[in-house]
C-alpha cells in the first residue's frame, strides 16, 4: 500500500510539471501528425510523422495530397539484446521489423521480434504483434495515439488462441500523449493476461532531448500500479529508470538509419541493463 502511494504521488508530479512546461513550448517543436503511428518496442514513445510535402506545395495542398492518398512506413531494428518494460526477454541478439499503413490518422501494421539464437525458453521468445489505431493533434501544442493490439507468441500456440491465460495471446490498450517534447505512455492489458495479474497497467513518462549532430537523449521513468507481471512480488512498483540515446542519418531521400543505446535501470529488480541497436527506416 506505502509503495502505491509514492508511486501515486511521482504520477501526480510529473503530470504537474507538464502542464507547467506546456506553457513554454514553441510552436516549432510539435511535429506533424496526420499520420501518427506509435512504436511497438516501447523505445520510441514519441509519434512518427508522414514525410514533408515538398516546397511546391501549399500547406492546403499537402493535407489534401496526405489524406488522399495511403502511405507505407516499413523499418527493420538489429539490437543486442530484447529489453522490455525493465524485463530482459532475450540475451541474444535479436532482429525487429515493423510494417505500417496509413492515411489520415488512421494506421495498422504488423511488429514482429525474432532472435538469432532460437530457445525454447520464455526469454527469447518469439513476438508478432498486429495492431490498428488513430492518432492526431489534440489542439495546438499536443498529439494523441491510441491503438489495440495483441500480444502473440508462436512458441506457444495458436494465433487466435486466447484460452490459456495469457501464454499465447494477451490483449492491449495502448495511448501515447504527447506534449511538445514531453510524452505519457499507458499499456493496460485489459483482456487475457497471465493469472494473478490485475489487468496490468504500465506508465511511462519521458522527456526528448536534442543534442547536437543530430543526437536525441531521452530520460524516462516507468511504474505498474496494479498486481501485474512486471515486478518481482506482482505488487505496485517503480520498474524502470533510464534514458535512451539515439543518433539519426539520412541516407538518400527515402532511408534514413538510427543507431541507439539503451541504460535501464529496474530498482524492483536491482538490475542494470543495457542493450544497443541500429535501425533502418523506408
């Protein structure tokens, strides 16, 4: 109960100071948003936005040109190592790829994670992950993405088996709202989760960092509120503590790569990890 309450009062904080920040963003910083899709490895809470329209363009001309037409976002990530939501689910190298539709807010697409090293063991499990969702502006200064999504792993059955309690398919409600360079993270299970757990709620809270040449930091903290799977005891708890580091590179007009380092600390579990990754974009 006295770890609910702090982590109670660390939520109300950091939701006060982004309404306190939100009076000093600039209209530069918020990017655009008529085709918002959401990260499926949590590492990317920020919306990625549709390309710019090019000079020729009025910005009437380009909604129109964005509404009018579907666009397809595809990228493939190679890291170290699987780290997700404070819990290691792989020790080797794993390849991540992700293929999004989209037109207007609305977006679906296909996430998958596959290791290079195949184990029979939950640690390096295999993930697809299909999902559908809508995202757009929420006034001037701020974004909104909501999507659903299950959690399916083929090592252990069927894709549209959800009565086994969570081991083959769980179902998630995702939201991420975004103000200016601030952005909230909401993951609830809400349908088939692993007894014993509550519906699992996670919340995550990080704020983007731009450096020079092109490097972003971004600072995050994460709790469950709830009984859930992310901690030791099931209980309530702060799980992570970290940053995320990227660099981005443009290559040509239509590629661009990122490199990344992830430092998470998670305090219910005392453990240090670090995973590092490239990702390239189309």
């Amino acid at each position: 109960m006295q770890k609910t309450k702090y982590i109670a009062l660390l939520i109300i904080a950091l939701f006060t100071k982004s309404i306190i920040a939100q009076s000093d963003i600039s209209e530069a910083s918020i990017n655009s948003t008529d085709s918002t899709i959401v990260s499926l490895n949590d590492k990317e809470m920020t919306s990625k936005t549709s390309k710019e329209a090019t000079e020729n363009f009025t910005e009437q001309d380009e909604e129109m040109e964005k509404k009018s037409k579907w666009n397809v976002a595809f990228d493939l990530t190679l890291n170290s190592r699987f780290i997700w939501r404070g819990l290691v689910l792989g020790d080797h190298p794993n390849a991540q790829t992700s293929v999004t539709f989209s037109k207007g807010g609305f977006f679906i697409g296909v996430w998958s994670s596959y290791p290079f090293s195949i184990a029979s063991d939950a640690p390096n499990y295999k993930e697809i992950i299909p999902y559908i969702g809508y995202g757009g502006k929420i006034g001037k200064k701020s974004n909104l993405a909501v999507m659903v999504l299950p959690h399916y792993d083929p090592n252990v059955g069927g894709f549209l088996n959800f009565d086994n309690d969570g081991a083959t398919n769980r179902l998630e409600l995702r939201a991420v709202y975004n103000i200016g360079k601030l952005d909230f993270f909401v993951g609830w299970d809400f349908y088939n989760s692993f007894p014993g757990s509550d519906a699992p709620l996670y919340l995550e809270v990080g704020y983007s960092i731009d450096m020079p040449n092109s490097i972003t930091v971004r600072p995050f903290v994460s709790a469950s509120p709830n009984d859930n799977y992310y901690t030791t005891d099931g209980e309530a708890n702060v799980t992570q503590i970290g940053w995320y580091t990227s660099k981005s590179y443009s290559i040509g007009k239509e590629v661009g790569l990122a490199l990344k380092a992830d430092m998470v600390y998670n305090p219910d579990r005392e453990e240090f990890n670090a995973a590092f990754g490239a990702t390239v974009k189309f």
